[in-house]
C-alpha cells in the first residue's frame, strides 16, 4: 500500500517514532497496522498488520504485512539492528519488524497471551524477577502485561513499562526487571529503591544522555525518573494522584499537577517535555526542575493549532505517544 501522506487515512494514531531520515513510523491503532510516512517521496507504506485485530499470538512465520496485529501502546525504532518494536498490549508482548525484510518475530513475552483489560487486576501475566530476570527475552517463560512506552539508552538496553514495572532487554537479549514490584499499594509513588517501590501504569520512557530512564506515571498523574546506576526512583514533577492543572512559570515541577500525562521528549537542551495529556497542554521542566507552560491553554481542549495561531493560546486534544531518538 502506498498512498500520498496527505491522502492517507489514519484512525487512533497513538505512537510515533522518527528515523535519522526523516521516515516517521506511525502506529495506526484502530486500522490495526504500522505504517510509515516516507520523507523522502511523502507516501504512507504499510510496515505491518492487515487491518485485522489479532486475537491471539502473531504467526511470525509470515511476513509483518501479512498478519494481524492488536492494539499498539508503544513503538520505537532500533536503527543500529534495523528494528521496529512494536508493544502490543492484546497479545501481552512487544514484536519486532525487520524494516529491510518484512520479517516479524518475538522480542519480549510469549508465554501467556491472554488479553487484560485496564487496570491490572490479576497476576497472570505478573513478571516474576525471581525466576524470569536473566532469560532470553523471548523464551516462553517470559510473562509481560500490558507493555508500553518503549525506549532505548546510548549502551543498546533496551526498556519498556508493563502495567506495574519497567524492565529491561539488555545487548545480549537477557530481561530484567529493574523498577516496580509487579503492585499497587502504600509504596505507590514514594521515591526510593527502584524494585521496592510501587508503580502504577508507567509509561512514556525516554532516556537521557547520561542512562537515566524518565517515565509518566499515568494513572498517578506523575513524571519520575529512573536513576539506572544507583537503582533508585525520584519523582520529578506533579503531585501523587491529585491529577489537576497547577503550577505557576518558574516554580517547582513537583509542586505543579499534570492529568494523566502520557508521552515524554528531550529537547536538545536537556529540558524534558511533558505532554499533559489531560490538562491538553504541553509543559516543560528544565535542569533546575522548574516547570513552564509551552503551549496549549489548559484544561481546554479543541483544534485550531493548523491556523498559525500563538503557541500558549492553540487548542490540543488529547495526546499520545512520541518518539525522537536519534
């Protein structure tokens, strides 16, 4: 399939994620497909999915383009292995895509492919660090739920969050887990060690230059950042579980409210921007962990950011995943 961008037809588009080329790869949630916005002829091609919702395990022995896929709550492309990963939370498993053959194969989970819905209310999927850390990412062994938010760090670890963790596939495609306990409960937002502190519905990762993971902690209305080296999760900006608009220019980020944050960047500076999914505003907190309003007006939703109009009065709806990691 090759259709003129402007042409193409996308519905739910809820991940993105762009090529040193400018190729930007979309995931078209409910067409069930990944397509690519190529730039250098502007058409949209089709990487994977048939326009059919996957009901189980993918068949990897076919072409991506040739099998269903489910609903998609992460994308991120690996240029140096010539990857596209794919979180797909129906099937409880991130795939990935060869995008110079087509080939689609396992990369993390498939051993439990039974679909959850939000939230997480049993453990059948539950990732056990006791006996699951240190395999081969694919083995059927390896039991995920509800991956998202896919990034990698400058070393080629790569990590994603699962409804209650963050884990990570190193360069020899071993899986740990290295924040949350697989829970809700009393520890839920409290900063401390990474693997005894609860997480709820983490997702959005980036990595920064120095290997620190920064997450969205969606469900608590909370950015927090993963220290890889010491092990342990600070919270950055919001407030644990008051999900709001708050938050003057220039003042703390931890003392500011965001609403269901989902998706974060760094920008060249180092400043981490958070897109605030809920207050329908895009806000930023620099290295001295202040928080400003970039653009959007908050806790108002709409669409009349194609009209040229000035940034901090642009109506959003909603947001979703983003990617820019190259």
């Amino acid at each position: 399939m090759e259709v003129a961008g402007l042409s193409a037809g996308l519905c739910d588009p809820t991940a993105v994620t762009l090529a040193s080329n400018g190729d930007l790869y979309i995931a078209d949630n409910d067409d069930y497909a990944i397509k690519k916005l190529s730039a250098g002829d502007s058409l949209v091609h089709l990487i994977g999915g048939t326009g059919n919702q996957a009901s189980g395990a993918i068949d990897t022995s076919h072409l991506a383009t040739a099998v269903d896929i489910g609903y998609q709550a992460g994308l991120y492309l690996d240029e140096s292995r010539g990857l596209l990963y794919s979180a797909l939370i129906g099937q409880n498993a991130i795939y990935s895509i060869d995008i110079n053959t087509g080939a689609i194969a396992v990369f993390v989970g498939g051993g439990d492919f039974t679909p959850h819905n939000s939230p997480y209310s049993d453990d059948t999927n539950a990732f056990d660090s006791g006996t699951m850390n240190g395999l081969d990412a694919a083995n059927s062994s390896v039991r995920i739920a509800e991956p998202a938010g896919i990034t990698m760090d400058s070393s080629g670890n790569i990590f994603f969050a699962t409804v209650q963790g963050i884990m990570k596939v190193d360069t020899n495609h071993h899986i740990f887990q290295v924040a949350g306990t697989n829970t809700t409960g009393t520890t839920e937002g409290v900063d401390g060690d990474a693997l005894t502190t609860q997480l709820n519905h983490p997702s959005g990762l980036i990595a920064d230059a120095s290997g620190n993971i920064y997450f969205t902690e969606y469900t608590n209305c909370t950015v927090r950042k993963l220290d890889t080296t010491a092990s342990k999760v600070t919270r950055v900006a919001g407030q644990i579980g008051l999900c709001d608009y708050a938050g003057v220019d220039g003042t703390p980020a931890t003392s500011a409210k965001l609403s269901y944050p989902e998706a974060l960047l760094i920008d060249l500076q180092g400043n981490l921007i958070i897109f605030d999914s809920g207050n329908n505003v895009i806000r930023k907190v620099d290295s001295n962990g202040n928080i400003f309003l970039l653009a959007g007006t908050p806790q108002t939703s709409g669409n009349n950011a194609e009209m040229g109009v000035d940034a901090l009065t642009a109506l959003f709806y909603e947001f979703s995943a983003m990617r820019n990691d190259f």
